[in-house]
C-alpha cells in the first residue's frame, strides 16, 4: 500500500479521484480477505450443536460444500458442511442459516443494499447505482428478484407483527405519552400491471377493459398542536404507512393493525381522513367506529364542481353560496340548493343523482365548521402525497406492467422504509 502510495505521488499531475478510487478497491479486498478469515474463525469456534430434521430425526454432516459469496467487500470463498437426514433424506446447511444466507450467494449486506436500490428506482438504474455506490456488479434480474425477495420477507415481518398487535400480545404502549391527535387515513391509486392480472376485471378504459389494479395505501400519523396561523400541524416523524394490491376486507384489517400497533389504544382522539368512497366509510365504521371520520374537503369541492359542470358547462364552477354551505357542514341546505336544479330527465339527471348521492352518503362526515373549530385537519393530502411519493414514484413509471406479486413485495418494502423500519427489519433477522 504505502510503495502504491509513493509511486502515485511521485507523478507530476495528481488525479485525486483515481487515488481515492484505488485505494477504496484496495481497502474491499484487504476487508474480504480479512471476512474471509473471520467466517473461517468463527466456524472453527462455534459450539457444535445437534442438528435434527423436521421429521425429527438427527442428521449428519455429509462433508463440506463450497459456494462463493458476494459481500459488500467482494467475493468472498465460503465452504460449510452439509448435514443430511437418514430417514427422509432432507439436506440443510445450518451455517447458512446461522449466517442469515439460506439458498442465496447474497450476504444480508448486499441483499439489503440490492432491496433499497431495487425499491427506489428501476431495477437497471439500481444495478447502476449499486456499481457506482457500493461497487457491486450485479444484474438487473438479480436486483429485481432480490428485492423482491426481501420484499416477501418484510411483508411476512410486517404480518407477524399485525398478527401480535390484533392478538393484543407483545404490546408494550407504543407511546409512553398519551396520543391526542392520532389520524388514520387511506386512499387508492391504480398502478399499471400485466393483462394476466386484469382477467374478468373491469375498468375505466372506453372499452370497459381495466389497465390498472388498485393500490389501497394508508397511514397514521400524530397531530402535535397548530402553527403560527392557527392551522394544525402534523408531527413530521409520526407517519408510518401500510399498503397492498388486495380485497378493502383484507386492507381493513391491516389499517386496523398498523393503527393499533401505533398505539390506537392511548389515543384521546381518533380521526380517520379519507376520500368518502364506499368502502372506506365501512372500513371506517369496522375497525374505527369511535372515530371521527371527516371526509376529504377538497374532494368534496371537486364533485361540487362536477355538480356545476352537469347542470351548465365544462368550465363552469360551482357557486360561492354552495362553497359557503360546504364549508359550513350544512349539507341538507346544501343539498336542496343544488337539487332545486335537477333536470326532468336524461343522463345528466342520472349523473346528477350520482353526485349528490356522495354527498348524503357522506354528510355525517362533512362537519367542516366543526372540524375546523375543534382544529382538525379536514384534508387526506398526508395520504395522498404518499400515493404519488410511496407508490407512484416507483410504481407508476411509464412503461411498466407489474404482476401482483411483485408490485406487492415491492410495496411492502417502499412503505417499510418510508416509514423508517427497514433497520427494524433488519435487525430483527439477528436475533
Ligand atoms: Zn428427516
């Protein structure tokens, strides 16, 4: 190293850069030597236990088996012995297991350098970025299997976890402080996926055909008291975030269990944010029947403007007087001005009864004044910048198809990390 470093000096122009870049790949390879070594320690050392079968049975070691393994230093030789049961002839390597590298030449370091890369950007700039961050050569398919991989495994991290936190088991408070703002909120948003996923599905497409599956994402997150203007304001470390290409049962329950896991339990008060579609107002009424639920105000304009639109133009916009009467929660009034409108007949008296329809559906969950009065937040827009910003940024790229399984693994992992758990996650494989 040092005669390395007198004979680049001793050139006339120095290239800082190539220096660094040498001496970073003569670091990996004195570091893979020396984890090389260790591994080889550490299994010359580790107490020797009795390895059994599922079947019960004690196995015994068939010699050993090399693989080469690719760590964050480099390729690293590996040998480890390969145990066999006699009965049922079943193979495992408990080194491997021990090691948290079962069937796969991936160290947990590079694995999880593969996960991060794969979930925040397409699979080929990932191989790029991990070749120029990390040094690592590996091929896009390889990234996008891998991440997809750690993605099935957080998602089954993820599902223990809701299983305890339903089961009521394992919860320490999740606050040592009592919660007094605690808000749910979810939202859907469609992603493109492969024709085999859409069999018999229908969709918005002018044919009827669907082109999209829709991902339900929620959060929760904490209000902590209002800003200068009186406004409330959210505890931008409290947003944590759930998702899933599945049935609003299944998402429902998973809300449920991300809420209670977050410390639903001590909260004063509960407020659930959504965009008032069906089925939001009976997960709503499911899980959280002692929430408030306040519907989206700003949704609640656009099918006002849609409102105005059928009765007069494309361009039109919906009166003051009936901004005035959202805004004051006074629905029923609300209702009756914009009924008196009604046409006898047709397609746009259909369309018009669709629209008001929302809105007496929705009415309890239109107390605007009220909200506002009690200093709520009367907008979904923490869920649906994580619509765009979890799941579109990714997701939604042009020229993507996704198959279910693979946009799921992948969506685990984006809401794992964005909700700051993946070191969680990771942590808990060690123990
Ligand atoms: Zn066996």
């Amino acid at each position: 190293m040092r005669r390395l470093a007198a004979a680049l000096a001793a050139r006339q122009t120095p290239d800082f850069e190539a220096w660094e870049s040498l001496m970073l790949q003569a670091a990996r390879q004195g570091g893979a030597g020396v984890l090389g070594s260790l591994l080889i320690h550490w299994q010359q050392h580790a107490p020797r236990e009795v390895i059994l079968c599922q079947c019960g049975q004690r196995m015994s070691s068939r010699g050993r088996r090399a693989k080469g393994l690719l760590t964050t230093l480099g390729r690293v030789p590996f040998g480890r012995a390969f145990y066999q049961c006699q009965q049922c002839h079943q193979g495992r390597f408990p080194d491997d297991e021990r090691l948290d590298i079962v069937r796969t030449t991936y160290s947990p370091g590079v694995r999880r350098l593969m996960a991060r890369a794969g979930s925040q950007s397409q699979f080929e700039q990932a191989a790029e970025d991990l070749s120029c961050y990390a040094g690592l050569k590996v091929q896009p398919r390889e990234i996008e299997r891998v991440a997809e991989a750690v993605g099935r495994e957080v998602e089954q991290w993820l599902s223990d976890q809701q299983d305890q936190a339903l089961q009521g088991v394992g919860t320490s408070p999740a606050s040592p402080q009592p919660l007094p703002k605690f808000y749910i909120s979810f939202d859907g948003t469609g992603i493109p996926v492969r024709k085999n996923e859409l069999v018999g599905r229908r969709g918005k497409q002018t044919d009827g055909s669907a082109r999209t599956r829709e991902v339900k994402l929620g959060c929760v997150f904490t209000q902590v008291g209002l800003d200068k203007e009186g406004y409330p304001q959210r505890d931008p470390d409290s947003t944590t975030y759930v998702g899933a290409i599945e049935s609003s049962t299944l998402f429902g329950w998973r809300m449920y269990a991300e809420a209670l896991r977050r410390g639903l339990a001590q909260a004063q008060e509960v407020i659930v944010l959504t965009d008032g579609a069906r089925y939001n107002r009976t997960i709503a009424q499911t899980h959280f029947p002692e929430a408030v639920h306040i519907v989206d105000l700003f949704h609640a304009y656009e099918h006002l403007t849609l409102i105005a639109q059928i009765l007069w133009s494309q361009q039109a916009k919906a009166p003051q007087s009936w901004r005035d009467l959202l805004e004051a929660g006074n629905i029923s009034r609300l209702l009756s001005k914009a009924g008196q409108q009604l046409p006898a007949s047709g397609q746009s008296k259909k369309s018009l009864l669709k629209q008001l329809g929302y809105f007496a559906n929705n009415a309890a969950q239109m107390r605007y004044a009220e909200y506002r009065e009690k200093r709520l937040f009367v907008g979904s827009g923490v869920v649906e910048a994580g619509c765009r910003t979890v799941i579109g940024q990714r997701l939604k790229q042009s020229g993507m198809r996704w198959s279910v399984r693979g946009a799921n693994a992948i969506i685990a992992l984006r809401c794992c990390i964005f909700s700051g758990r993946f070191e969680d996650f990771w942590a808990s494989r060690v123990s």
